[in-house]
C-alpha cells in the first residue's frame, strides 16, 4: 500500500471581495524592501554588539553564521529577533558578543551579500520576537487592474486590516517544508538538522492555522468575535476567553484593539469552544496526521490573531507599477497584505476566491 499523498497548503479565501486584478510582486530585488524596527535603541554599554546590516539575496541565517565566524564565537551566540525574507533586499539586527570582535572591528566589515551599517554596545543579546514590527517598501509591476477597485480595497485595508495568513514562504518552494512534515510525522523520513525539523513543524502549524483563518474569512467571522472566541491584544501576546459577545468587546475589535484568534497546534485542549471549536475542528480536518505530529514533536497550544493591522499604508501608481508602503506588527507577512490586492503569475498562493 503506499503512502499517502500530504494535503498541499490550504486555498486562501480573501477578505475584501477578491483581487483588483494581476501583477507581479519581486520582479526585482529592489522591489521588496524591509526595514526590521526593534522599538528600543542600544544601551551604550555591555557585553554585545548590535550590529544593523543591510542584506541582499541572502538569508539570515547565511548572516548569523558568517558574523559567528567574525566574531569567533558558536553560531547560537548571535542573536537576531526575526527571520527575513532571502528574496528582499532587508535591514535586521543582530548582536554578537564583544570579547573577541571589539566595537571597532564591526565598523564597515561586509560578506557575501550583507554589510554593517551601524554598530553600538549593548547589554543584551537578541532574542526572537524581540522587535516591534517591520518597515515595508513592495513595488508591483506589470500591473493589470482596475484603478477604482484596487483603491477601494487599499481603503478597507487600511481602515480593517487584513487576514494574518502565514506567507508561502513559511511552506518553503513548492511547499517543501510542508511536505517534509508529512513525510516525517508519517514515519517516511526524519529531516535531518535541528533547523530542517523546525522549518517542518513551523510549516505543518502554518497550514493548519492558514486552514482555519480561510474558513473564518468564507464565513465572514475573521474580523469579528463570537461566543466562544479566544481573544488577542492587539500588539501583545496577551489572550483571554470570550464567553458572550458585548456591545465593549464589539467596539473594540471594530477598532482594531482586539482580534479573534486561530491555533498553533500543539498538545493540550483547545481554548475555544461552541461554535468557533466545531469550525476549527472542520476546517483542520484533512491535517490531522500534522496535527498530531505537531503533538508529538512536543509543542503546546498557542493562539496567533486572525487578523493583523495594516499601519500607515501609503500607496503611488504610475502607470502599471503600484508603490505600496505600510508598518505590520512582528511576525506578519507583507505578501498577506499584496495577496488582497492581486493575483501574482509567479506567486506560490494556493488561491480561492
């Protein structure tokens, strides 16, 4: 008997009545920039160096590794508080520590394909998830779209947000990283390195919560709180229950200050309950087997919003070339915020509109 084919990433419904029309997104390196903002400046004096770099085509841990070696220490000595995209031109921090790289050995050191842009002492090493947000610059080309529906749906973004899918990066090319998931939680082949096995789960949790998020947007309940809901703060990892819907709670989330939430699997009960529970159970039904490696592999339940905030979105179009620049808090993906606009040829987003 052989085995069983892995489910490919679930088809995204979209939020604000379907795409304006088509373009191209990274038709260029320079049409993809981010600009990671930590939030808080360094403390002048300590044991680490926080390092800016500015990296093109290459990813972050190419990065961590190379200033590992500068700096003659082990790879998990450099910190950084986020993952960027190999396919951008990007702007991260790291710190590594000072004992055998002084300040001043930092200043203008490049590598293949990154270079310092500042460095300053700091007491801290960098953690994951340590940053505010993130800075974008995306430019779509070869736009083919109708002008007054592309600026309507720019407006309710900007006014609602737009739903926090995981980008297709996090399944990996061709849904790689999914697909090894499903290799290993069915006993095929254990990815080797603690890296790969990471990839794996983040995208076996990606799917499902991806899963989730489509059915709430088909159903017209990803921007609104049920009975029954776990709720976030907005900008914090603070949760709560939400037993009934009232007029307080309505107001809020109206305003983006709370958003409902879909899971990270993981072992332990499900938070929600009543309606949204029988809707999660549905919508992850053809991932089970990853949800149940997610069990194994040790992971606990979390929450991540539905929905994310869209902050200080500015938008040109000249001609068939639309210049879009906004603010996501961390852990957000920009291509989730373009995925409303357009359909993209070259783009990895299973579709469903």
């Amino acid at each position: 008997m052989s085995d069983p084919e892995p489910p490919g990433p679930p088809l995204l419904q979209r939020a604000h009545g379907g795409p304006a029309g088509t373009g191209r997104l990274r038709a260029q390196l320079e049409h993809f920039l981010v600009r990671e903002e930590l939030g808080f400046a360094a403390d002048g004096s300590g044991d680490h160096v926080l390092l800016r770099v500015r990296k093109e085509a290459t990813n972050t841990q190419w990065v961590a590794r190379c200033l590992a070696r500068q700096a003659r220490v082990g790879e998990r000595d450099v910190g950084y508080a986020g993952l960027k995209d190999r396919h951008a031109i990007a702007e991260q921090y790291f710190t590594v520590p000072v004992r055998h790289a002084p300040l001043a050995s930092w200043r203008d050191y490049a590598g293949d394909g990154f270079r310092v842009l500042d460095a300053a002492l700091t007491r801290r090493k960098l953690r994951r998830g340590a940053h505010r947000g993130n800075a974008f610059c995306v430019v779509v080309s070869e736009l083919d779209a109708d002008r007054e529906r592309l600026e309507e749906i720019l407006a309710r973004i900007a006014a609602c947000g737009a739903p926090n899918y995981f980008g297709p990066q996090r399944f990996g090319r061709a849904g790689a990283n999914l697909r090894t998931a499903w290799e290993w939680f069915n006993g095929q082949q254990v990815p080797g390195g603690r890296a790969a096995r990471s990839f794996a789960l983040s995208a076996a949790r990606a799917a499902i919560f991806n899963a989730v998020l489509a059915e709430r947007v088909r159903a017209g309940t990803w921007n609104r709180l049920l009975a029954g809901d776990v709720a976030n703060l907005a900008n914090s990892g603070s949760i709560f229950g939400v037993d009934s819907v009232d007029d307080a709670l309505e107001r809020r989330c109206s305003e983006l200050d709370l958003h409902p939430t879909g899971p990270l699997w993981g072992a332990g009960p499900l938070p929600v309950s009543g309606l949204v529970a029988e809707l999660e159970a549905d919508a992850i039904r053809a991932y089970q087997p990853l949800a149940a490696g997610l069990v194994r592999g040790g992971l606990e339940q979390e929450r991540r919003a539905l929905r994310t905030a869209v902050q200080g979105l500015d938008w040109t179009l000249e001609g068939t070339q639309l210049r879009l620049e906004f603010k996501l808090p961390r852990g957000t993906f920009a291509t989730a915020v373009v995925h409303e606009l357009i359909d993209d040829p070259d783009g990895a987003w299973p579709d469903a509109d």
